[in-house]
C-alpha cells in the first residue's frame, strides 16, 4: 500500500470518528463541566456530568455552535419540576448554564423570605444538617476570579479545623416539590431574590432556580439585570444524568500522580 493511499485510509477513518462523536454528542449525550457554586450542594466545582440529549427533544441549542438548521423543538417534551437542566443562556447563547426546573408554563411562582410558592402553595422545606466541605483549590480559584473575600462566600462560613485545614459550613434544607421531587437547598443570608413577586410562566418556558438560592443568577432575575428571566423550552439542551468525574482543582498538569489525589472519587457515579 503506497504511503498516499494509507494518508486516505487515515483522514477517512478520522473523519468518520469525529461524525460519529458528532452525533453521540448531538443526539444521546455531552458533557459538562461545573464552572461555579450556583448548584451547591448537589454539584461542586470541579464535577464532570453527562447530559442525556433526548428527554426534551432536540433544537438548534441542541448541537454544537448552535447552527441555524430549523425552528423550535423537534420529538419535544417538557421538563418535568426537579429535573436538574443545562441550556443555552438566553443572554449569551454561546454559554450553557445549570439550574433546576421549578415552574412549568401556566405555573405562578413567588419566594417570600427564602420559601418558594408554587401556584400559590409553599413548597415544603425542612431544615437538614449543615453543608461542610473542604476549601478546595478551584473555590480559591472562583473566590479569586470573583474577587471575592472568602472562598466560603463569606468569612463567618469558614472555620479550621483542629488539624489546621480550613472548611465552608453553609445552613442546609430539604425542599419536596408537588410532585414528590425532593432535593437540597442552602440559604446564606437575606438577600433581595428572597422575596419577589409573582412570576406566571409563560406558555414555551420553565422557570429554573439555582440550589445555592444565594448565589444563582436564574429566573428570579432578569436578562437585563444579569439572570435569566423565564428560560425558552427551546433553549433546553438536556437534562442531567450523572457524574463521571470530580476533581478539587489541586491537580498540576506537570505532575501526573497529582491527577489522581485531585480526584474526588466518592463523587463519581452519582446520578440525578
């Protein structure tokens, strides 16, 4: 076989597998990686999910670049309460975000002092052991980029422990929505988005709010005012499924035994 012919061969056989990973990619799954602490305490920074593709249908947010190929949603479903999404920010579409699904179009929603109101009814929440992690090198890293005073939000969260290491206690709570969907909520402190009015969900959007009621730009918020407002259904580009990997940031790219003590192993396989 002549060097030409096995140059072919090679790009040929190139240029299939990156269709193949395409459509894996486009269609079933993709992943993401957790950029900041808006979805505590379910999701850290440094968790890798794998977002499952087909529960909403697909749209052009669905593929990579979001290519202008057709109008609206195609096999489209909605989101059910509680399902944890990643969308394409209907600010800077170039940008995907997480958030939990909390109203569906036609629901009212409304928080008054930290509690959320759906159709009028609170949603039950119950106070749960306190949050404690470990500061971790990439909350350093986000405390930084933040300009923030305290990789824990705030100094009065952080505490050392007796071996001199230094951990986050934030104030923890069990939300149960409607329909039985139950998960973890922190509350820091009084804020503005902890009483709002009353937002209808329009017909096409959900309205999604972050775990770390604190510190999430979502649906309490306008796009003007940095958040995001009710979030188009067509912006939806899959719902989470599990964790394949976790990482504290600590990890230096020079040192190869550093990749695995960075690793939070006791993260991986977690699912949604």
């Amino acid at each position: 076989m002549s060097q030409k012919s096995e140059t072919r061969d090679l790009l040929t056989f190139l240029l299939k597998l990156a269709l193949v990973v395409l459509l894996i990619r486009s269609l079933l799954v993709a992943p993401f990686n957790i950029p900041s602490e808006s979805m505590q305490p379910r999701l850290l920074i440094g968790d890798y999910l794998l977002v499952s593709k087909w529960p909403y249908g697909y749209s052009r947010y669905s593929f990579p670049f979001h290519p202008d190929l057709f109008e609206g949603r195609i096999m489209g479903s909605d989101p059910e309460r509680g399902d944890v999404v990643v969308f394409a920010s209907p600010r800077n579409p170039r940008e995907d975000w997480i958030k939990r699904v909390i109203g569906l179009p036609g629901d009212t929603v409304q928080v008054r002092e930290g509690t959320v109101y759906l159709n009028g009814q609170p949603v039950p929440r119950r106070r749960v052991d306190d949050l404690v992690i470990p500061v971790t090198a990439n909350m350093t890293s986000a405390a930084r980029n933040e300009r923030a005073l305290s990789p824990c939000f705030r100094s009065d969260f952080e505490f050392t422990d007796p071996k001199g290491e230094a951990f986050c206690r934030y104030p923890r709570f069990r939300e149960t929505l409607p329909n039985g969907k139950s998960y973890e909520v922190l509350d820091l402190i009084d804020s503005a988005a902890d009483n709002t009015g009353v937002y209808v969900v329009p017909e096409d959007h959900v309205f999604v709010m972050g775990d770390n009621r604190d510190r999430s730009a979502d649906s309490r918020i306008p796009q003007e005012e940095g958040g995001v407002g009710a979030l188009p259904i067509d912006h939806l580009i899959g719902r989470a499924m599990v964790s394949f990997f976790s990482t504290d940031g600590s990890a230096n790219l020079l040192l190869p035994w550093t990749w695995l003590t960075a690793a939070r192993a006791e993260r991986i396989g977690e699912g949604f």
